[in-house]
C-alpha cells in the first residue's frame, strides 16, 4: 500500500480544488438550503407546543447538526469515480502505482475540506442567532462521533459501488435521481426519523440512507435510547459491510469488463 | 467603387486594469482602496479601406490587432477617436450595421454542435430575416465553392476542424455581408485546407466585391490574399501599405547572396563586421551576408574584388524574418 | 410576425439538438415524477403531525406546491436552459461565445430569454397542473371565476417576476464573469416551495421585498384559495414590472460592462 504516495496525492488535490473554491462555495450553500427550509418549516409547525415533545430550540438543534453531517458524509464518487470510467480516464489511474480507491479518497478529503472551509463558519453563525438547544453528555458525544465516522465510511463506500456501475451503464441520471429522492425522504431531512409516519418510519429504519445522515443527529440531539444507538450502530455496520462486499465484487467484475472492451 | 468603407481616425483603447498583489492582505486592500492600471491597447492608430479591399491586419500577440478588429465590430467601446465602418458609428451596434458585417474567430465557433450543419444555417437564415429560397440559394452556391456538399447533413462535432471551418465561413456569409472580418481563419488548419479557403476568400471577394479584413500568423495567409497591410505594434501602426514594400521599409538591410567559383575556408567575420555585415549562413559555394542597407554597395564592391564571384544577388530580407525581427525586438 | 417565426426557429433547433444529445425522455420524465412525490410526501408528513401552517391548510399548502411546480415548469421550458447558455457552467460570457450573440442583429436581451428550449418541461408544467387539481378537489369547495382570474394574474406576474429575478442574477456575471450566480439564485428559489409567511419576520421581508421569490408562489396559491386581497395582486403585478424593467436594465448595463472591457 503506496501510503507516502496517497498523502502526496491528498494535499495537491486539496490546493488545487482551494482554486476553485467559489464553484465549491456555490455548491456547499446549495445543499445547506433543503435542511434550512426543513427547519423553518418545522419551527413554524410547532409553535409553542412543539411536535410529538420536539420544541422549536430543538428543531434548531437537529437541522444545524443535520447540515453540518449532511456536508461531512456527503458522496462525490459519481463524479469523481464515475464519470472517470464513464470517460475511459481509468487507465491514467491503472497506471499508477497508487490504489484508485487513493484518487477517490483524495478528491473526497479536498472537497470535504473546502466546504466545510465554508459551511462550519456559517452554521455557526446560524446557531448564533437562532439558539439552539444542545445539551449533550460526554458518553452521547462519543456515540455521536462513532456514528459519523460510520456514517461517513457508509455514506462513502455506498457511493462508491453505486459508481462502479458505470462499468455497465453510460447514463447514471435515474439512478442518482432516485437515489437522491431516496436519501431526502428517509434519512432525516424532510423530517426527523421519529416524525415520519408509521410506516415509512419502519422502513427508514431498514434502510441505509438513514444511517447516512440521520442517526448521528438523532444520537447528537438526545433523541435515541442507548439501546436504540447500539441497534443503530449494527444496522449501520451491517450496511457497511455490505456496500463494501458490493464495491469489491463489482470492482473486480467492472475491471475485467472493462480491460476487455479496451477502456 | 473607390467608396470608403472602413474609416478609422485617431482610434485609442486603454484598458483600466485592477492591479492586485497575490495574497489575502492584498486581496483585503482592494475592497478598501484599489488600485488600477492603465494599460494601453491601442494609441491613436488611423486607417481608411476602401470597399472591395483585402486587408491583412497583422502583429505580435498582444499588440491590439483582436482589440481594433473587435472595436470595429462594436464588440468593443474605443476610449477615444471616431470610426465609421459600412456608413454606421460600430459601438452603436444598430441593428442595420450588424445586418452588413460578418465576423469569423479562428479559436471560436458559431455552430450548434450536435446537429448538422444545415440546422444552423436555417436559424441564421431566420435570424437575419432571409427568405427561405434565398438561403437554399446561397447555401448551395457557398458548399459548391467550397466544396462541401458532403458535409452539409453531419452533426458539426463530428466535423474535422477543415470542415467546420468551412462551415463557419458559410455560416458567416449567408446575409451576404459588406464587410467581413476574420481573426486568425487559417489557424490549425493542413495545408490543402489552407489554400482550399485562401482560393475561396478570392473567389468570393471578387464575385461579391466584399471588403475583407484579416489577422493572420500565416505568412502565406498574408501574401497570397491581401495586396494590403496593417502592422500593429504596441498598439501603435507602424507599417499600412503594400506587402512588397515592407520588407523594404521596415527593415534597414539588405542580404546579399554569394556564390563562388571554388569552395572558401572559413570565412573571417572579423574581416566583414567593419562593413556591419553578418554573416548569416555559409555553405561551401555559397554564403550569405547580411548588410546594413547603406553600406550594401560598398560591400559588394569589397565582394567583388576579393573573390571570384559567379553569383551575386542584393535583396529585401523575407518577410518573415523582418516581421519576426520587429516582434521579437520590438524595433525596427 | 418576427419573433413569433424566430422563436419558432429556435424551438424547432431546440428539439433537434435535445433529440440528438440523446436527451432520455423516459429519464426526465423519471424525474418529474419523483420531483412530485418527494414535494407531495414532504407536504403530507408535514401534515400528519399538524393541521395548519400558519394559516395554511393541506389543501392550500398543495396548491401551493403546485403554483411552484407550474412556475418552475415554464422556468424549465425556455428562460432557464437559454440563460444557462448564458451565464451557467460553460458560460458564453466566460468562454467568449458571447461575441457572437452581439453580432446578430436582434434584440440581444430578447435573444438570450427565448433561444433555448427544453421540451420536456411541458410534463412538469401538466404535473403541476394536476396537483392544483387535487388540491381544489381535496379542498372540497370549488374555485369562483373570479378567484380564477386573478389566479391567471398572478401567475403571470410571478413568471414575469421570476424572469426578472433570474435576469437579474445572470446579469451580475458580467462584472463576476465565472462565477456561478443562476445556482445562488436556485437554492434560495427553494425556499418558495412554502408559503412565505412561514419564515422568521427578517427573513419574509428580505423575500417579499428585497429577493421577491416569496411572493413568486405564495401570492398565485393565495389568489386560488381566495385569500388574496386586491391590493396584494395589484402590488404583484407591480413588483413584477417593476422588477422586469429594473432587471432589463441591469442586463443592459452588463452589456455595457462587457464592451468597455472584454479583450
């Protein structure tokens, strides 16, 4: 495993994408916008009552964190794997003696980097005037950071094998686009899980996308039991597993397909 | 028809550029005070054209010629002086201006890209409100002087550049313009392409009497299509006048060419430079000698003299090299 | 009738470029579709836990959605895809295409409104129509003549508003040339998919008066429930023109800007 290579690799990736960072800044505020109109929808929903015991401060609380993990965990493989095979660019990357997944990873921490670079500042600034209500312990702040970390692996490894697919498929339009509809209904950004109707709740429950974004801000905003966490952590390493299965067996199957039609 | 069609007086374009340091402090100071720069793209450069003529607008990269073309097209304001092009004012850009000139840019296209040619044609046909049968026509009669008919119904990105090039051209004549402006049109391009559009801007020049004005870096460009040229430096127009007499003008030397009866040792520079002379390229029989132009009859006496000389010819420099020598100097 | 025949012109271009970029009519209309459901289920679990929003009952919040799906619709179909020519990624002003646009010797503002065409926004435009349907229906209480009337005004005025607040963001690339200012304008046009009375008290005024994307949806949803009081048409139109001419002449000035420096 080139690692000395794979830093290198990370921190020139990292200064070139700081030149673009206006396009990327355009991008970051696009995706904090959805949770943003959520929370204002939600606040206004629950007025004093609050709904189903979340209060307006609440409210505040989830969405601010839901943006912030939202931007941590968020998946860049379609462009910067996918349309990479799509573009027959991947032998560039085959000739190196650097693992591919490096290039992704690298791309994935500079993105990362120079979003966060604008969206923490402005969360922070929102939480400023909008107070919310965080109240968190020691042992939940632990939780919280195992769950992003897997949140993000999931999230990461889920987009990754959805790239490989453009191995078989020219067009991946359909599929980001259900994908997307999918991830917006059900982990957590439309609502919170526990808002959610019966049944739609059951089925977030099962389904990955809530382990992508949601559960980390549920654990962060005291909403969840310590026996509800630990059944959402193996939900989510289960999932994990399973997309890494995917992405190693499609990897190998795409790879073959692909040296045989020539790149 | 010795109307003028092109009236440039006292043309200047100065460009008010944000001077910025690199880093953040810098980029800080320049919302507070900042801080610009006068850049002078064009001073004071006059010309007129008559309607019909084939000009050749040439110069280093940067010395003003895409700054002038574009000034006289309207896409750009002049800071200062007057210009007249095909009777209208060019940076009013009136609708009955834009209707009688045309322009091609080398590096640019104007095709709709993934559908043939002919779609676009149609929509340019529109857009200057040509009737339908009048497009055909002149669609038909352009593709047959160019000899594109073949190409006509393929989507433009499947095009070889040649053939879009030729499709711009196309494109840039169905309204039939006066006055017709194009910016580096050879650019890229092979060699029987080349003389392909060279033979077609004549051609079509002399049937339609359009006025044509051209950049080129193509020295063949230069001397096979325009009788007249404009060389721009520094913003400044140095040369406007026949494309024989540059050489001549510009250039303060003269080559002699020398052949003699038998092959010469090395020959001594030291001995030529106290005529000013160089000595620019030495082959058995022959050598030539560059001179500075007064002193050419002198020296080619002294040649006379001291060998036994089959051949002598006094001559211009080439263009190129005398062009090359004023961009590269920046000095005559 | 010249513009009638030149839009002609462009729409017949239009469709053969769509159908030769082998645009997937199936794929866009995958996405309309599930640009309806994830606006309907957002809306209906909003309206599990509540049964108004500020005023705003299930009905009347639908119709809203579909005032939004209609706007955008007739966005999609032509100012949209001919301003991102324009000013979106792969910009004419950036690349210097836009030299050529000058040249021709039409309306310059008029040609880069109509040149583009998107076909395909007709299913969202229909889609939109049958949510106003359902709403009207669900509301149980038909819709008089007159409130229709006004409805058809504005509506009117709101595309006409949105044109302008569109036109507007395009213009400023003329002194930003790169910078991405239609996908600013998209995420904060989110923010129309709720009444506007729903955002905290800056918020609404800096939507109502300064960006008027609030009035874009909210005022046409009002009309068809009959809530809309004259004089609240009466300053929608008047915003509407006011800010068309405003934007007209900001797009001028860009051109202007554009003569004195390009190189």
């Amino acid at each position: 495993m080139n690692h000395r290579g794979g830093f290198a690799l990370i921190k020139s990736t990292w200064l070139s994408w700081l030149q673009y960072r206006s396009f990327f800044f355009v991008l970051a505020f696009g995706w904090m916008i959805p949770p943003l109109v959520a929370m204002f929808v939600w606040l206004a929903a629950s007025g004093q009552d609050g709904i189903q015991g979340i209060h307006r401060s609440e409210f505040v609380a989830y969405y601010l964190v839901l943006i912030l993990v939202n931007q941590i965990t968020y998946s860049q493989a379609n462009w910067t794997l996918g349309d990479v095979i799509r573009e027959g660019l991947l032998n560039n990357w085959l000739l190196r003696p650097i693992s591919p997944v490096y290039q992704v990873l690298s791309s994935e921490f500079a993105g990362k980097f120079v979003y966060l670079v604008f969206t923490v500042p402005l969360t922070i600034l929102l939480g400023l005037v909008l107070r919310p209500k965080i109240d968190i312990s020691f042992l939940q702040l632990s939780f919280f950071l195992l769950s992003l970390i897997l949140a993000w692996g999931l999230r990461f490894v889920w987009g990754y094998w959805l790239a490989l697919l453009a191995f078989w498929f020219t067009r991946a339009d359909a599929l980001l686009a259900l994908q997307d509809s999918l991830v917006f209904i059900f982990s957590g950004m439309i609502a919170p899980v526990s808002l959610l109707p019966g049944f739609l709740q059951d089925i977030a429950t099962f389904l990955p996308f809530r382990y992508m974004v949601g559960f980390p801000v549920e654990i962060f905003t005291n909403q969840l039991t310590l026996a509800e966490i630990g059944l959402g952590l193996l939900i989510q390493s289960i999932w994990l597993i399973i997309a890494l299965i995917l992405c190693s067996w499609l990897w190998k199957n795409g790879l073959r397909r692909y040296s045989a039609i020539g790149g | 028809m010795n109307e003028k069609i092109i009236d440039v007086q006292n043309l200047s374009k100065t460009y008010r550029v944000p001077q910025r340091d690199p880093g953040i402090k810098a980029a800080l100071n320049q919302f507070v005070s900042a801080k610009f720069q006068d850049v002078v793209a064009v001073n004071h450069v006059s010309f007129e054209v008559t309607a019909g003529e084939i000009v050749a607008l040439i110069g280093p990269n940067g010395a003003g010629k895409t700054t002038t073309l574009k000034v006289l097209t309207g896409l750009l304001q002049p800071t200062g002086g007057s210009i007249m092009v095909a009777g209208h004012t060019p940076g009013k850009r009136e609708h009955a201006f834009l209707r009688v000139i045309s322009m091609v840019l080398g590096n640019k296209s104007q095709m709709l890209w993934d559908i043939p040619a002919l779609d676009t044609f149609h929509v340019l046909g529109e857009i200057y409100q040509i009737e339908k049968i009048e497009v055909k026509q002149r669609i038909e009669e352009l593709s047959l002087m160019l000899e594109m008919e073949d190409i006509l119904k393929k989507p433009v990105r499947n095009l070889s550049l040649g053939e879009r090039m030729k499709c711009e051209l196309v494109a840039s004549l169905l309204h039939r313009p006066q006055v017709l402006f194009l910016d580096e049109p050879t650019l890229g391009l092979d060699i029987s392409i080349q003389n392909r559009l060279r033979s077609f801007i004549i051609q079509y020049n002399q049937r339609y009497q359009a006025t044509i004005m051209l950049t080129s870096h193509y020295m063949a460009d230069i001397e096979r299509l325009c009788s007249r040229v404009l060389l721009i430096h520094h913003g400044e127009l140095i040369y406007d006048g026949a494309l024989n007499k540059l050489s001549e003008q510009l250039s303060n030397s003269k080559l002699i060419r020398v052949t003699v009866s038998e092959p010469l040792a090395d020959i001594d520079a030291k001995e030529w430079s106290s005529f000013g002379a160089e000595i620019l390229e030495q082959n058995h029989q022959n050598f030539t000698l560059r001179v500075e132009k007064t002193q050419a009859p002198a020296c080619t006496a002294m040649l006379l003299n001291r060998y036994v000389v089959v051949d002598l010819v006094v001559e211009n420099p080439p263009l190129e090299a005398v062009i090359d020598r004023i961009y590269q100097e920046g000095a005559v | 009738m010249f513009p009638f025949t030149l839009i002609k012109s462009f729409i017949r271009v239009s469709v053969l470029q769509n159908i030769a970029y082998r645009a997937n009519f199936w794929i866009d209309l995958l996405n309309s579709l599930l640009n309806l459901v994830v606006s309907i289920t957002a809306i209906f679990i909003l309206f599990q836990q509540i049964t108004e929003l500020n005023g705003w009952d299930l009905s009347a919040t639908l119709g809203l959605v579909g005032v939004y799906l209609i706007v955008s619709a007739l966005r999609g179909l032509f100012i949209g895809p001919s301003l991102e020519a324009l000013v979106g990624l792969g910009q004419e002003v950036w690349s210097g295409n836009f030299d050529f646009t000058l040249l021709r010797p039409i309306n310059t503002q008029f040609f880069v409104t109509f040149r583009i065409w998107r076909m395909n926004a007709l299913l969202d435009l229909f889609l939109g129509m049958l949510v106003i349907a359902f709403a009207i229906t669900r509301s149980a209480s038909p819709v008089p003549f007159w409130d229709w009337l006004l409805f058809g005004i504005t509506l009117i005025a709101s595309v006409l508003t949105l044109y302008a607040l569109l036109l507007a963001f395009s213009s400023l690339v003329f002194w930003s040339p790169g910078f991405l200012f239609t996908w600013v304008f998209n995420a904060l046009f989110q923010l129309a998919r709720y009444p506007v009375n729903i955002y905290p008290p800056a918020l609404r005024i800096l939507l109502t008066w300064i960006i008027p994307v609030g009035l874009i949806t909210t005022i046409p949803a009002m009309a068809l429930s009959g809530t809309a009081a004259m004089n609240t048409v009466l300053i929608a139109v008047l915003v509407a023109i006011l800010m068309f001419f405003a934007a007209s002449w900001l797009f001028q000035k860009g051109i202007r800007k554009y003569n004195s420096v390009s190189s």
